[in-house]
C-alpha cells in the first residue's frame, strides 16, 4: 500500500474551446482524486508584462476561470500557475518579476511551477526561487518542469530542496510511460527521489510530437510504478480540455482513470 497520496496534477492550459468555456470543476465534482491543478501559461514577458496565454490575466474572458480555480481551492486542490519566459527574469529580473508575484497574490495560489524550456544560469534560477519562497512562505509550492534540453538532475542536485516536486515529461522526446523503465531509469541517477518525481504524461496525441500511451495502458504503468515506489511522487497531464478518452466531451475521464489507478 502507498505510504502517501500520489498527487494527480492536471495542466488546465485550453480555457475556451471553440468558443465555449472549459471549467475545471468537473474534476472536483466526478472525484478524480485530482490534488493539483495548474493554470497555463503563465508568460513573464522581457517587457515586464505578465501575460496569460497571450492574453491580459485580467481581462473579463478570464474572469470565470479564475472564480473556478478558487472554487477548486475551496475544495483541497491546490492551484498552482505554470510560468514561462524565465529567460526574460534571468536578464531582467526587477523589471520582469514584480508584475508576476502580483498576479500570484492577486488570485492567492498555491505555487508556482516553473516551466525551464530553455537553460536558466543558476544564480537565475537561485534568486526566483527564492524571492518566491521570500515573498510567499514556506508553504508555497515550487516546481519545476525541465524541458529536454535542461539538465533535470543538475537542477534537482542545485536546488532540490526547495521543490516540492519535479514535473518529468515523459513523452515528445526519448522517454516514455508505455512501461515503467524510463520513471526507474531517472530514479537510478540517484539524483531525484521517488516522492519527489511526477510522472508527465500527455492526455491526447493532439497534445504532443510523439509518446501519448492509451488511458488503460498508461494507468498500467502508473498501478506498476506504485508498486515498485510506493512513495512516488505521482503524475501529471497535459492537459485538460480535450483529454481522452472522454475528449472534449467529457476530459475529466483521464483523471478519473488515472487517479483510479493512484488508488491501488
């Protein structure tokens, strides 16, 4: 039996879908044991704009969302905002960080998870991280999502210990949730422990290049590697809105699958 919970952590990107909006409260009220929901892309601009998706974070086509987010909260999940464009903070970081802790305080989320897609200097990354834990407190949650061309144990190894988890995606790239060789083979670095490792998988091979696995094969992996780590640190999905197999029509379906299988 696990020693804990695995989180179930759902990236909530898609807002509107053709026009019609995407509320994330279906996975609260079908009970997909869902513990994280984080709201992407949140984009630090090098002009010291904070935009959402491309989008003002304020404007009144948002205003639904962020009343649902808290809604979530209200109900144990944590919210989390997934932040982009951390080059323009590595070279501009009093212009570019002010204007994004106010939007995290504005809507009182839970943390941050801060989306590496291309190398950030460590004294960089050093001092947002902690100027976030500064201005919010210990109880703020740090993540960080590594893309292929950042040194995720490095990383881990220069500030581990302050990330509650680090996202891995598992998919576009070399590594895969088809089995659970490549989640082993990351915790054989000795770099990143088990409970502190999720598992990033894609919902939909709309969502990606390469590497979606089917719900059921997935969720065979997943039941496997809770097995094998019974302190894993969880999964996580990109993203929502169309997740199958229910799609656009019912994407809460994935997370029920998944968080079926946290379960065991």
């Amino acid at each position: 039996m696990p020693q804990h919970t695995p989180r179930l952590v759902m990236y909530y990107r898609t807002h509107c879908d053709g026009g019609l909006y995407v509320s994330p409260l279906p996975l609260i009220e079908r009970r997909t044991g869902l513990t994280h929901l984080v709201v992407a892309t949140v984009q630090a601009g090098e002009d010291g704009v904070v935009r959402l998706n491309g989008a003002p974070p304020e404007c009144p086509e948002l205003a639904q969302m962020w009343d649902d987010v808290q809604v979530a909260q209200v109900y144990g999940v944590r919210a989390l905002a997934m932040i982009d464009g951390l080059v323009h903070l590595d070279h501009d970081f009093e212009t570019c960080y002010p204007p994004l802790r106010s939007l995290l305080a504005r809507h009182r989320l839970d943390g941050a998870d801060l989306h590496l897609a291309e190398p950030m200097s460590p004294p960089g990354l050093g001092r947002l991280v902690d100027r976030l834990r500064a201005d919010f407190g210990p109880a703020f949650l740090l993540a960080i999502t590594p893309s292929a061309a950042v040194d995720h144990d490095q990383v881990f190894h220069d500030r581990g210990a302050d990330l509650a988890w680090l996202n891995l995606p598992m998919y576009g790239g070399p590594r895969s949730l088809a089995d659970p060789c490549d989640y082993d083979a990351v915790l054989a670095t000795g770099q990143v422990p088990a409970a502190k490792l999720v598992a990033g998988a894609v919902t939909s091979p709309d969502n990606t290049s390469g590497g979606y696995v089917e719900v059921d094969r997935l969720a065979a992996t997943v039941a496997e590697l809770l097995y094998r780590h019974p302190g894993m640190g969880g999964v996580s999905g990109w993203e929502y809105y169309n997740a199958l197999p229910g799609g656009t029509d019912a994407p809460w379906q994935w997370a029920e699958r998944i968080g079926a299988a946290l379960k065991l």
